[in-house]
C-alpha cells in the first residue's frame, strides 16, 4: 500500500527571541550563582557598555569591531589590571548570550588581555603596617577593614559584602561569598576580633561596613545593602580606597592582601596553606604573591655574607 505522505520535515529547534542589549544584561546580572561582589562589578562594566552601544537595539545588531571600538574609547586608556578586568566581563556575557542562543558567534573574541607587569615592591613590610592601624588619627571603621584585609588575605569586595550576621566573633570567623560564588569562613585574628565588637555596636543585621551617611533618595541602594537600624548604605569600594589611599600615602587595598600571602610566604608556610589561606584555585595566580619581598631577600643576603661571618 503506498504512502500518501510527503517527504519527512526535520523539526528544527526553538530559539528564545533575540532580546535587546538591556534585557540581555539583565539576564546576566541576574544569575542565582553570581557572588555579590562579582555582581557589582559586572554591573559597572556592563551599564557603561548599554550606554554606549544603546540598550534597546537588538543583541544580534551588534557587531564585533562595534563593541571593540567602544571597548576602546572607554577604557583603553586604563591600567592593564583594569583592561583585563572589563575584557573577562565582556568575554563572560559573550558566552553566556552564546549559550542562550542569542548570538551565534562570539562579539568579544577579538578583545585580548594586557601584560600585568609585576611589582615586587607592593607588598608592604609590617612595621609600616602596623604603625599605620595603631594610628589615633583613623576611625574605627577603617582600623577594622583594613586589619581585616590583611588578617584574612581576602579580597576588598569580598569583606565589604560581609554583613553583621556573618561574622562568628566566637570563633574568630566570618562567613563570604567568594568570587566564585562559594560560601565560605575567612578566618580573623586578634586584632580585628577586638575592633569588631566597637564596629557593630548595637546593629544585628545589615552591612558591616556602612557609609558615613544615609543615601539621598534618588539613590537608595537595595535592601540587601542598607542598615535597618541606621539607614545607612553599605560602604562602597571607591570610598573605602580613597580612604585608605590618603592614610597610607598611596597603597591600595589589594596590597593588604598581596602583603598578607607575601609575609606567609616568608615566613615558610607551605604552598597548600597558602592556597587554603589566600582561596586562590590557581598555584599560577598564588605564584604571583607568594614571593618574598625585597626585605626578605636583603636579609637573606646579609645573612649568608662570607665577609659578614669573619667580622
């Protein structure tokens, strides 16, 4: 009996609709995984990036040089750590869109990472350190980040997202998200455990670490980032560098860390500590802190100066 059929169609598969650039930024942001941290700073590269290019064209019509020549304009011109920071950004929403089904080849291919050249003067010795918490000059607040930044080797975003009920002072830790999204305790020693106490006093939820004032109306942050007791937003990374910038006379926040994993290491701790204690993923990224520093080396050279033994 013959078939009254005609040839079989292949069914091919449904594609979500290509959205426009906002609502495929929003999408991003708006991933369960994402760390706070890591969200605010997509966020920055990523509104500055729908300004240029307009958030209500279609993804689809936005092309490869179109999106390098604005990468350009808009911070070619910056530090390479900052570049690479952007360039990871753009590449990270690139697949993500890919994976969706909204673009069919990559638009941030062509966009490269910088050279980093290393510094091996950023870590800062101790002393300098030291003298500089013990300050009568500094507030409370200050004293506390930035002994915490150097006490738990964390990254500036990481700690600034800790809220009060994070903190376990019983222990001596305090839970994070880390820039992968994992949970996870950073472990504090004495000198911030004491200053936390005078820090929180009399708040139970909220952030840590508040800004010095409350937020104008037109600029009210998310629940998540403002006080219930005070009303006052979570204290932002800019202001907390500023800060510390001007106290120190022109260090950053990462050098606490970088100086953190740079003593462990000179202080022969083992590369799995190192790991366990900095969280990097990655012996390759460790390597870069854990060198001694120029101190370090000046001593050990010292130390094993023939002429110096004869003396």
């Amino acid at each position: 009996m013959s078939s009254l059929r005609g040839p079989s169609r292949r069914l091919r598969p449904v594609r979500d609709p290509v959205p426009r650039l906002t609502d495929a930024v929003d999408a991003f942001l708006a991933q369960p995984d994402l760390a706070a941290s890591s969200c605010r700073s997509y966020t920055q590269t990523l509104a500055r990036l729908r300004d240029a290019l307009g958030g209500d064209r279609p993804l689809d019509r936005v092309g490869t040089r179109e999106l390098e020549r604005a990468t350009l304009e808009m911070w070619g011109a910056t530090a390479p750590a900052t570049w690479n920071r952007h360039v990871a950004t753009l590449r990270s929403f690139d697949s993500f869109c890919r994976r969706r089904g909204w673009l069919q080849e990559a638009i941030a291919g062509g966009l490269e990472r910088r050279r980093e050249p290393a510094d091996r003067t950023k870590a800062i010795p101790y002393p300098q350190l030291d003298r500089l918490w013990r300050r009568d000059d500094v507030a409370v607040r200050e004293k506390t980040l930035w002994r915490l930044l150097y006490e738990t080797a964390a990254r500036a975003q990481e700690v600034l997202s800790v809220n009060v009920e994070d903190v376990d002072l019983e222990n001596k830790r305090a839970r994070v998200r880390s820039k992968g999204g994992d949970t996870e305790w950073l472990h504090l020693q004495s000198g911030s455990a004491r200053l936390l106490p005078r820090l929180i006093t009399g708040r139970e939820r909220g952030p840590l670490f508040l800004a010095d004032r409350r937020p104008a109306p037109a600029r009210i942050p998310a629940a998540s980032d403002l006080c219930p007791s005070t009303g006052r937003g979570r204290l932002s990374y800019r202001r907390a560098e500023e800060l510390f910038c001007a106290a120190s006379g022109g260090w950053t926040l990462h050098q606490l860390r970088h100086s953190a994993i740079t003593h462990l290491a000179e202080a022969d701790v083992g590369l799995a500590l190192l790991m366990a204690k900095s969280r990097h993923t990655s012996l390759r990224s460790l390597q870069r802190y854990a060198r001694p520093g120029p101190e370090a080396v000046a001593k050990l050279t010292a130390e094993h100066d023939p002429e110096r033994r004869r003396r």
